[in-house]
C-alpha cells in the first residue's frame, strides 16, 4: 500500500518551482514520498533521489517501481559530500530536507556537499532546503548563481 504524503511534505512539494520536463535531485530522500509526489504532479519529469542510508533507498526503490520503470524516477545510495554521478544531465534545482550534511552542524561537511550540488546544477540553479516557509533558498558563497 503506497503510503501517504504529510501535510508538511506536500507544502514543501508544493513550494518547489515545478514544471513539466524538470530535472530535480532530492539530497536525503527517505523512503522517497517527495520524489514520487514530484515525477506524479508533472509531465516528462525527471527525480534523482539520494540518500546515504542503504534501507532507505531499498525501500523506496520498493515503493516506487512504477515511476522508476517509466523513467521518471532513479535512486541512489550515496552520501551527498562523495555522490559521483558521471553521465548525468544537469538538474534544474535540488532540495533537502532535514540533511545533516547541510544543517550547519558540519562545516567541512556541508561546504563539500555544497560543491557537489553546485557542480550538479545548471547554470543558475538552486538549492531548496527546509528552515523557511516551508522552504528557503541556500546561496553559499561559490555556489554558482
């Protein structure tokens, strides 16, 4: 039974810059409930969605095997400061929500995170995590804008 999106979960859907033929990269998807919800609301939409943890990314890869037989939807176990992802297309915008590697509480951590994301972004893209209303905009210094 596929499980339900929280209110909060689906404001933060809500609140990304969605639009038919997106490219996005989730940074710590969970189980993958935003991921779904993204590539089910839009048309031609691509979702990559990391996590570091090897049981989450099992059981979202479980969850969505519709979405991810379509095209639409790839997981990855991965921490986000070492994701390598060698052929893949820049993504329009990334989010995260509730990441360690991005809450401040990492230094060294975040601001190698932070470099993977930016060199994974088109030009101009950005960089959605949680701490606003619902969402705030994360522009580092160096972060390519």
């Amino acid at each position: 039974m596929a499980q339900k999106i929280s209110n909060r979960l689906a404001e933060i859907v809500d609140a990304l810059p969605l639009k038919n033929g997106i490219r996005v990269l989730e940074v710590g998807c969970g189980t993958g409930l935003a991921a779904r919800e993204i590539v089910n609301r839009v048309e031609n939409g691509y979702v990559l969605a990391v996590d570091r943890s090897p049981k989450a990314i099992a059981q979202a890869t479980k969850n969505a095997q519709k979405e991810i037989e379509k095209g639409a939807l790839k997981f990855v176990q991965a921490k986000i400061e070492a994701l390598e992802l060698p052929g893949e297309e820049p993504f329009d915008f990334a989010f995260a929500i509730r990441v360690g590697a991005l809450d401040g509480r990492h230094p060294e951590i975040e601001q190698e995170a932070l470099k993977k994301i930016s060199g994974l972004l088109k030009k101009n893209g950005k960089l959605f995590i949680d701490g606003g209303n619902p969402l705030r905009e994360l522009v580092p210094e160096g972060f390519k804008n």
